[in-house]
C-alpha cells in the first residue's frame, strides 16, 4: 500500500453515507485495496492480486477497525446491492474486488489538479511554456518581430518567458504586434534603439504597458532615455 487514496465528495450523497459504520467500512476496504498488482501469502496460499483488490476476512477486518462483523456483514450485502464492490469466497478467504477502481483512483494529470488546490490563472499560463499551450503564440510573436524589425530570434525558453508572462496577464499576441509596430516606428532608425528590439525589452514586465498605450512619434526625433531589459 502507498500514498493516498482519492475520496469524491459526490459520495456524501449516496445511501451507504447515511450508515456511519458502513461508511467507515468502505473507507478501510479502499484503504487496505491493492493499489498495484502483487502477490500476497495466505496460509500455504499464493494469491494474485491486481489493484483495488483485497484479501478478506471478516474477524480480522473487525479486529482492525472496530466494526461489528454483523455491521461488516451488512454494510458488504449493501455495497453490492450498489455495486460498489464485489466479492470471491473461497473456504479460505475472500477477495473482494473495488468496482471501477481505475476509473476513481487510478493516476492521471486531471487526478493531481483536482488533489491539490487550484492555482492562480496566471501560474497556469506561465507553465505553458513547459506543457507546449502557447507555443503557437510564442512562435507567432518570435516570427512577426523578425519580419518587422529583421531580426533572426528564435522561439526559445529565455525569449517565450516573457511573451508568456505578458499571455498570463491577460495580453494577447495582437497588443504585442502592436508593441512591436509602435517601437519598430521610433526605434528602427537609430542604431542604438533599434538594439533594444528584443523580446526582453519588448515584452519586460514594467514597460510592456507603457510600449503599449503610447502614441508612435517619428523615429528621427532625439531618445534620450533608454529602456531597461
């Protein structure tokens, strides 16, 4: 047994939450269910088990739980009236089987999102450059700056970082062509602006707006206040 096991709130609704002792019963089984699969001694007896299976003994389960065996009983008649679980008997032992068991606590990313509190929108958004979800804006940017500004940069890690930051904050690919349009007018002309046409410059958290909501002047006017990356 490892980790944890994934309990839906949706359960709160169902008969068997109405029964306290019941309840506790299924938690112990989805507790002591196998969550790979392995082989388990019993007696002289080796048993095959796959996940969300268990060996079953109704004694031993009350001695570890502290629920009556007349209450384990009936709480196992009920989960399968339910179909909750089902059941093999041997004059040794039982093996009881969760049904859908991959389905509810099987591993998945949509398992790990749900397990753990959601994050804030923008952390989603900068991750983006990891899970490949704006790489198609990124390299849309990357490729509309090189053909404005006749630049040759490429759509890496260093550059996307910015773009997507701009992304999380709710910007979009249009507000950094315009960006791009705004400060190729002023800066193209004059070597030493037309060096900071760069994504680190274009697209840095403290300028970005203000690139953005200014009014393009000619370029042949003096600058005298270079930005800062």
């Amino acid at each position: 047994m490892s980790g944890y096991i994934k309990l839906h709130r949706a359960v709160r609704g169902t008969a068997i939450a109405q029964h306290p002792e019941y309840f506790a019963a299924w938690v112990h089984l989805l507790l002591m269910a196998s969550h790979k699969a392995h082989q388990q001694v019993v007696g002289t007896m080796v048993v095959s088990l796959e996940p969300g299976q268990l060996v079953f003994g109704r004694h031993k389960f009350s001695a570890s739980t502290g629920i009556s065996e007349n209450k384990i009983r009936s709480a196992l008649d009920v989960m399968k009236k339910l179909k909750m679980i089902t059941s093999k008997t041997t004059s040794k032992y039982s093996i009881i089987t969760i049904t859908n068991w991959s389905r509810w606590q099987g591993e998945s990313p949509a398992d790990n999102q749900q397990a753990t509190s959601k994050p804030p929108a923008s952390h989603h958004k900068q991750e983006g450059i990891k899970n490949g979800k704006n790489e198609q804006e990124v390299d849309t940017v990357i490729s509309y700056l090189n053909n404005r500004a006749g630049k040759k940069f490429k759509s890496v890690k260093g550059h996307a970082k910015h773009i997507n930051a701009r992304l999380a904050e709710g910007h979009t690919v249009e507000d950094m062509k315009q960006v791009i349009d705004n400060r190729v007018l002023e800066w193209s002309d004059d070597p030493k602006m037309a060096a900071y046409l760069r994504p680190s410059t274009l697209f840095n958290e403290d300028k970005f707006d203000g690139y953005l909501n200014s009014t393009s002047k000619p370029a042949t006017r003096k600058i005298k206040d270079f930005p800062t990356e």
